[in-house]
C-alpha cells in the first residue's frame, strides 16, 4: 500500500475536493468528489493543467445543485473523460429535470442531467478494488420519499487504513434522520475521523442525532465569508469534536491543535493518510 492524498479545495459556497491513490510513490487513479469552483479557481483547468490528465476515473456528485456542479461542463469543454459517476439514482432523470427547472438550469446542470441518464452501464473498474486500498460506501434516501436535492443527496465514506471521511452533501435534519434509520448507515458512521458538515456548515444541515454516532476528531467546512446567521454553526461544530477530542487534531501549517477547520479561514484543506491510519493535515494559509 502507499498513501492517500485527499484535498478539500476553497471554492467559497461550492464543494469539490479531489482524492489522490499514490501506489509505490507513483500517482495511481484520481477521484473527486463534486465540480464546484470559483471565480480564479476551476478543477478542470486544475486536471487538465497543473496534473496534466485528461481522464478523471471516479467522479462523485453528492448534490445535484449549482454549487456542486459549477465546473462540470468545463470537464467536456476541457476533454477530460469521465470513466464513472456515483451519485444518488433517484429520482429518475424527467423527475429530477422537473425539480431543477423549479429553480432554473445551467450548462452544468443540463450535463449531470445528460449523465444521470447515461452513466447507467456497470463499472469495469470498481473503485475498491483499484485504488490502492481506498474504500468507499454509498448511502441515499430515495423517491419519491423525499423531493428536494438536499435530502436525496449522496452520502459517500472515503476509508483508508483506519482513517474516513464523510461527505454527506447537503443533507438536512430530515434527511439525516431518514438514514439514521438504517443500521448500516449507523454503523458506519461510527468510524468516521473526519466530517465535512452538511450544506456548508449552514444551520439546516445539521442533525444532533447524528453525534449520538459519530464522534470525529475534526469538522471541514466548505463556504466563503460569514453573511447570513445560519453559517454561524462553527462553535456548534467546534462543542461537538471537544466533547470527544479535547485536543482536536493537529494543523501541521501552523502547529496548531484544531477542531473545525473551514476554507474561508484555511483555503484548501489536505489531508495525507498512510497505510496505518495516521495522517497530517495542512492547509493553503496560516488560519
């Protein structure tokens, strides 16, 4: 085995981060999870560019909103081929038309919806079976249970040597409760090092139920500046790791022990895991 290298990129009120199996030192398959991007900052420009590839192995969608799929036509624009999408499979692709048309579409809208359709062939190369010893599991609510984007996001656990996140999307209290329901969701929270907070840390994505399971030992917080009173969740957050981990984890950029970390304050956030679960963390500025 070697390492994984996942990082969580600043695209302000977006999601995407990109998860790097290095077999032998070498750069195997690349993941990432959600297209957003910013205004000085696109993943396909990144792909193509700085790691000069022009195939993306594994792509995940938890949302099927804007803010996670802001970049995801410049990955056709840019010839970039795609070889797998998981994303929730409901609703069906009219219905789920139906529900963005509410709110208005986009270039990158109409292409998940293009790809919700298609992308429906088994996958000939399974992601757990070929990076490197990185795992992942898949959890959904389904419909027409529920009917918003948010509570039919995609829930995906990134597992690595006893080290795993959690991307939950943009789930809300009653999406969270729907999936508590389920002992294998339950269960595998129970593992989890790692949580990215549900739609960007804003008041609606968080469950307390959800810490009667998970006990992480840091929080990551996708969003831009501090506008609205519903992103102002941080010393929630923060109460909920020290109640488990006084001491948090520690930032290697700075040496400094943290609790919640958010791209607003941190810029991108990296995580590098070996074989045996330990990891550093570093971020693009001083916090």
């Amino acid at each position: 085995m070697g390492s994984m290298v996942l990082r969580v990129w600043d695209v302000e009120h977006g999601a995407c981060a990109m998860l790097h199996d290095l077999s032998n030192g070498k750069a195997g398959r690349l993941a990432m999870i959600d297209s957003g991007s910013k205004a000085d900052w696109r993943p396909s420009t990144f792909i193509k560019t700085s790691l000069g590839r022009d195939c993306l192995d594994y792509l995940f969608i938890t949302n099927a909103d804007q803010d996670h799929l802001s970049d995801l036509q410049g990955l056709w624009d840019e010839d970039i081929d795609v070889k797998t999408l998981t994303r929730n499979p409901h609703p069906p692709v009219e219905e789920l038309r139906k529900i963005k048309a509410a709110g208005g579409t986009s270039n990158d809208i109409e292409r998940f919806l293009l790809m919700h359709a298609s992308y429906n062939q088994p996958v000939t190369e399974p992601f757990n079976d070929h990076m490197g010893g990185i795992t992942r599991k898949t959890f959904h609510n389904n419909f027409p249970e529920f009917k918003d984007t948010n509570n039919l996001s995609c829930a995906v656990f990134f597992e690595f040597g006893g080290f795993k996140i959690l991307f939950p999307g943009d789930l809300e209290e009653a999406g969270w409760k729907a999936l508590l329901k389920r002992q294998d969701f339950v269960d595998e929270l129970a593992g989890v090092t790692v949580l990215v907070a549900s739609h960007h840390g804003r008041e609606n994505g968080y469950c307390k139920e959800v810490f009667n399971h998970c006990k992480p030992r840091a929080i990551v917080i996708s969003d831009k500046s501090i506008v609205h009173d519903t992103q102002k969740m941080t010393p929630t957050y923060r109460q909920r790791v020290v109640d488990n981990w006084p001491n948090g984890v520690n930032v290697a950029t700075t040496r400094k022990q943290r609790h919640v970390l958010t791209t607003r304050r941190d810029g991108w956030i990296q995580f590098e895991v070996e074989a045996n679960g330990n990891f550093t963390i570093t971020t693009e500025k001083q916090g």
